[in-house]
C-alpha cells in the first residue's frame, strides 16, 4: 500500500485538498528575460479538491507563478489575473497558501518531475542559430535553478499581480 502525501488549507469556501501526483502539477509556460519583461517565469498549474461545507467535493485547476530576474538572486510570486491559485482567499489563507507553496508542494515529487519533464523537452528541441542555442541554455539554467529552491525563497517572496510586476520593473 502507498501512502499519499496530502497538504489542507482550510478556506471560507471549503478545505482545499492538495496531493503529491503527477497529474496535480501543470507548467503552463516558462519565460526567459525580454526587453519588455526582464524576468525569468514560470507558470504552474495546480489541481487540488475542494471540499465543501454543504459536503460535496469538486477539483479546481489554479495558477501561480515564479519570476526571477537575470541574477536569480529577487524572486517574486506572481498571482495571474485568472484563475489564481489566491484568489477569493483571506490575507491569512493567502499566506497559508503561500507557506504551502514554499514548505510543502516545491519539495514534491510533482513539482520537480513536471520540471524535469520540461527540461527534456527543451534539451529535444531543434536548434539552428546561436540564438536559439542561447535560449535554451537559459530557460535550462532557469529550469534547474527551481530546482533548488528553498522554503524560505517561497515564503519571503512577495506576492504580486500580474499587471504589478510589469510596473516594479521600470523603476
């Protein structure tokens, strides 16, 4: 018999329930540095159950992301306008959410095999040009780096909108 490890967040809607399996953990895109946007990103998809007070249960898809910038050394989260794994949360589920993300689901089996999935998929891709080459040793350099993520990197990272983090790069 295998034992599944299982996290629960108690929200105003329900007890969301997170599970280390493969298919909870999406990459929904990874980003390299642009001149329009100078942050790394990856966005992750999670699935979790939520189990709601009228005792009905149903699965929800959220999403989050990671930036960093060039130097790897500021990570921001980042809540999309959509479909956000904070949305409708309280200041203190927020944080509960957060705290799950940076103690619990980056230490999880599907968390670094759906990253290491990507790598093989980037290290497959035909390359022609130095550019291309260049780019994939970033977004592979980019990839392992989350790899070694901390607790703490995830926790004292500040949570931001999607439109925001355009506007803290400019300054």
């Amino acid at each position: 018999m295998n034992v599944l490890d299982a996290k629960v967040i108690t929200t105003i809607t329900g007890l969301e329930i997170y599970l280390d399996l493969a298919e909870t953990s999406q990459i929904r895109k990874v980003c390299i540095p642009t001149i329009d946007n100078p942050f790394y990103e990856i966005q992750f998809g999670i699935k979790y159950f939520l189990l709601r007070k009228e005792k009905y249960y149903d699965s929800h898809r959220s999403y989050f992301s990671i930036c960093m910038n060039n130097d790897f050394n500021r990570i921001i989260l980042q809540e999309p306008e959509t479909e956000s794994l904070f949305a409708v949360k309280s200041q203190t589920e927020r944080q509960a959410t957060q705290n799950l993300l940076g103690e619990w689901f980056i230490k999880t089996s599907a968390y670094k095999e759906s990253i290491k999935e990507v790598i093989k998929e980037v290290k497959k891709e035909n390359v022609y040009t130095e550019e291309d080459i260049q780019h994939t040793v970033e977004t592979v350099r980019f990839l392992e780096k989350l790899l070694k993520l901390t607790s703490s990197d995830i926790q004292n990272a500040p949570l931001e909108m999607s439109n925001s983090l355009q506007m803290t790069t400019t300054s």
